[in-house]
C-alpha cells in the first residue's frame, strides 16, 4: 500500500482508532477515548493547515510532527504507556517508507486546505456535543 493511501486511509476512516498518540503533559488528566480503550476517531484532513494543534489533545505543533509520529509508530516505538504496539489499529501498522522529512506527503497535506473556507465557528453542532477551538 502506497504511503500516501495508508495514512488517508488511517485518517480517513469513521472509526475509532488505537493510534498511541502520547498524553499531552499541558493537560490536566489523560483521554482515555472511546470506553476508555484510548481510541479515538479521526479528523477531516480538509483544512487541517487551519486547525493546528493536532491530534485529539493537541500533542502535535505541526505536520512535521505528526508525520514523524507515524514514523516512530511504524517503526514499533510506542508513544503511549497505555498502548502496545500489538494494540495499534492495524491501519497504522500498515504505514510504509514514511519519514518526518516527508516533504512530498507534508505538501500533499497542506494542498488540501482551501483559503476561502467558512471559518465561523458555529454556535452547535448537529451531534450536541459541546462547540469549542479556535480556527486560525
């Protein structure tokens, strides 16, 4: 499978997710995800320039930082205590030749932001769940 399509694929799916992102030391209290498994479900990838931090705790400053958390990933070193690498979904141990230097898949990334989208930050959601974050 070709880089590019395991990580859209990894990031694209509706599902809940074992990734192993790492808790984020700024927080007050670890994110145990869905029913406490530490999965958690992914992001659009459209406009993700915008919406820096990235992950579900805001752990990754920038793109280059989550490339090279997949790369750490793939290559077996485990972020999170909680998470073994047996236990990473198998989308994320598929990932190939992948390297935080991956300027081709970082522009790739970036190519799939659009300058003139709606930034307004609506006052509810369809889902209920609470609105929050800052689109810069």
């Amino acid at each position: 499978m070709s880089r590019r399509r395991a990580l859209a694929s990894a990031l694209l799916t509706l599902r809940n997710l074992r990734m192993g992102v790492p808790d984020n030391p700024a927080l007050p209290a670890s994110d145990e995800g869905a029913q406490n498994t530490f999965a958690f479900r992914t992001a659009s990838l459209r406009n993700l320039t915008f919406t820096a931090p990235y992950s579900h705790n805001g752990m990754f400053r920038t793109l280059v930082d989550v490339v090279g958390f997949y790369e750490d990933t793939r290559g077996g070193r485990a972020r999170n205590p909680n998470v073994s690498s047996e236990e990473l979904d198998p989308l994320v141990r598929e990932l190939r030749d992948l390297d935080a230097d991956d300027v081709d898949l970082i522009e790739f990334l970036r190519a799939l932001s659009d300058d003139s989208f709606d930034r307004t930050i609506p006052e509810r959601v369809p889902s209920g769940l609470p609105v929050g974050g800052r689109i810069q």
